[in-house]
C-alpha cells in the first residue's frame, strides 16, 4: 500500500506541475490551447473555457469561472467525488479489482456525462442561448 500512496502522490505532484506550467504560460504569455473544433468549425464545444474557468477558480472569482464554461463548473465537484472514489479504491485494490469486486457506477456515470456534455455543447452554440459562449464578465 505505501508504494501505491508513493505512486499517487507522485501522479498528483506531475499533474499539478503541468496545470501550474500551463496556467502560467496562459497567464504570462497569453499561450493556450486551442480548441480544435472551434478553429476548424466555428462552433464552441463542451470544453471551450474550461482551462479559463480553472484559472478563474483558482483566483476565487467562481462567476467568472461560470461565464467561461458553465458545464465545467457545475460538474467539478462531481468530477472531485469520482477522483476522491477512484483514488480510495485504487489505495485500497490496487489497480485491478480483487475479491471479485465490479461495480457498473462509472460506466453510467461516463454515459451521462457525455450526453450532458453533448446536449450542452449543442445549447451553447443555438441563438438562444448564444449567452452560454465562453466569455470575459
């Protein structure tokens, strides 16, 4: 188990160094990625404004972080409670599954949200709701 916490924390050490490397290239440099689908089709996917909206959550400013991508934010907290799940199974199975233990509930979960995604990325680019397009308050 101390090898699987050593793992994690250093998976958890990687990722935050790239977040901070990116949110500072963003931030200083104006260097972001581009959103391939809004460069090749105009239209705004559910990802548009996410990496804003973290940085905008990350400089407590949640209002703004809500103007840029909606969707993102409203499902960050579910997305904490997955990582937190995924995170305490894996600390305590590892990465496979032992003792014949399967559960479905990701799965459905994945379904869902692709769906929600979906469904928001069609609202986001309609002319009625067009206020949903990632923007600055």
């Amino acid at each position: 188990m101390l090898t699987r916490i050593r793992k994690l924390l250093l998976v958890v050490l990687a990722l935050s160094c790239v977040w901070t490397v990116w949110a500072w290239l963003y931030e200083v440099h104006g260097i972001g990625i581009p959103c391939i689908i809004h460069s090749v089709t105009g239209l705004y996917c559910s990802g548009c404004g996410a990496m804003r909206a973290t940085i905008a959550l990350a400089r407590l400013q949640p209002c703004q972080a809500f103007r840029y991508n909606a969707f993102f934010v409203l499902c960050l907290p579910f997305l904490l409670v997955v990582c937190a799940r995924s995170i305490y199974l894996y600390l305590r199975y590892g990465l496979h599954m032992k003792h014949g233990r399967r559960d479905n509930h990701g799965n459905i979960l994945a379904v869902v949200v692709i769906v929600a995604a979906l469904l928001f990325a069609i609202a986001r680019n309609t002319a009625l709701l067009a206020a949903w397009a990632p923007t600055a308050i």
